[in-house]
C-alpha cells in the first residue's frame, strides 16, 4: 500500500503539483488528499526519502529535491560565464529555444491557477519596475514572469532543468536589465514582447505564444550584440549575490 502511494506522491513531483525547493504539505493534509492513514503515509515519505526526492530540512520541514543536480557556485559552468563573455550569447540561444517550447506547452496545458501565478508576475513587472532602482530586483521580477510561463508547461524535465539552471538564467536576465532597460527605445520592445507572451498563453494560442517568446529571446541577444559591436562593454554585474539570496526557487506567488 505504502508504494502505491509513494508512486502517487512521485507523480504529483513529476507534473510538478509538489515543486523543487517547496515545502511539501502536512502529514494530516496529504492523508486527506489521498485518503490513506498516517503511518501508510510516513512508509511512502520514507521511501521517496531514500530515493532522494524529498529532504526534511531542520526547521524548514520536507522539501522537494530538484530533480535535475543543482548548479553550485563553483560549477564550471558558472566560470565560464564569469570569465568567457560568449557564454551569454550561448546562453540566450539555449532559452530562445526552451522557453518557446516552454509558452507552447503553457498555452496549451496551463491551469486557472497556473494563470493566476502569470497574472501576478505579469502584472507585478508594471506595477513595481517603476519603482526600483536596484537592477537586480528588476531582474528578479523579470524572471518571475519567464519562470511562471515554464511551470506551465507542466513537462516536469523543462521545469525541474530550468529551476536548476537558476543561476544562469538569471545571469542572463541581470544581463538584460543591466544593458536594455536604459534605453527606452529597448525597454519598450521588452514591455511589448511581455504583453505578447502574455496574451498569447492566457489567450491559449501556443503558436503564436512559441513565436512571442522566441522572438523575445532572440531580440535581447540581437540588442547586446549591436551594443556590443558599437564598442560599449557590457555591464553584468548588479550585486548578485542579493539577487541569489532573494530567489525562492519554483515561487512566483507575489
């Protein structure tokens, strides 16, 4: 009985109704939920435990672990970034085509409740952007919004690999926000194309959705090469260990 129910409690991480970094629910809440007795229930949790799903942190409760490892500051990858500037170009190629997939599956597959968490990122980029004057805040309210899309898509690989490469994403939204938000005539095709994937997926149009946000991408990496090309420096900097400590990973809730 107890592995029937670790398997349904497998299922609800894989579509990711119980999300990487998130504190799973009670005890006495997911008896209810799936009408097993306590102690059933404490058998499937040890079993997901053992297989390293689920990790009871002291003082935080039990956690989803990310499916996909986690990249810690040390990574190569990181290195790279910091030091070859061509990996931010590589970078917004590999989101250019993830996070069009991503709209797509969102458009099609996406809950009420997913968009309401879009809604709130979406309309949180309007109502705070005008307010902050730190980049890395701007940054994080730019990535809520592209992160609320891929939760969507509930394919759980594209979410639990986008989750996990966090710090590299936002590496390429400080990069943005350091270098377009500036420029009015830039910003403003930011703010259009954020409208676009927005009406798109709530508007459950995945094509055009797809196209909005490749499109998005691909006009940010367009913009810092001809800034690039024109001799300027890129600024990627923006105190980014706040913006680390200020990510809570999978939550968009505002």
């Amino acid at each position: 009985m107890s592995s029937s129910i670790a398997r349904r409690l497998e299922q609800l991480i894989l579509d990711g109704t119980l999300k990487p970094g998130k504190k799973i629910p009670s005890e006495r809440q997911l008896s209810e939920r799936l009408g097993v007795s306590r102690s059933i229930l404490r058998e499937a949790l040890k079993e997901l435990s053992g297989r390293g799903l689920i990790d009871t942190r002291h003082g935080q409760g039990t956690m989803v672990t990310g499916l996909v490892p986690d990249l810690a500051t040390s990574h190569p990858l990181l290195y790279l970034f910091r030091d070859h500037p061509r990996t931010l170009y590589d970078l917004l190629e590999v989101r250019e085509l993830l996070e069009g997939q991503a709209a797509y599956m969102a458009a099609t597959r996406g809950s009420e409740e997913d968009f309401r968490r879009i809604t709130l990122a979406f309309n949180a980029i309007d109502q705070k952007q005008a307010d902050i004057t730190q980049t890395h805040e701007a940054a994080l309210l730019d990535h809520a919004f592209h992160q609320s899309i891929y939760e969507a898509s509930h394919n759980p690989v594209l979410v639990h690999t986008l989750q996990n490469l966090m710090q590299l994403m936002l590496q390429t939204v400080l990069a943005s926000v350091n270098n377009l938000y500036h420029r009015a005539s830039y910003k403003e095709q930011i703010d259009k194309h954020h409208r676009q994937i927005y009406n798109a997926v709530l508007g459950r149009q995945p094509e055009w959705a797809r196209k909005a946000a490749t499109a998005h991408i691909k006009n940010i990496r367009e913009r810092l090469l001809e800034l690039e090309a024109e001799g300027l420096r890129l600024d990627r900097s923006g105190g980014w260990e706040r913006t680390m400590a200020g990510t809570d990973h999978g939550n968009t809730e505002r």
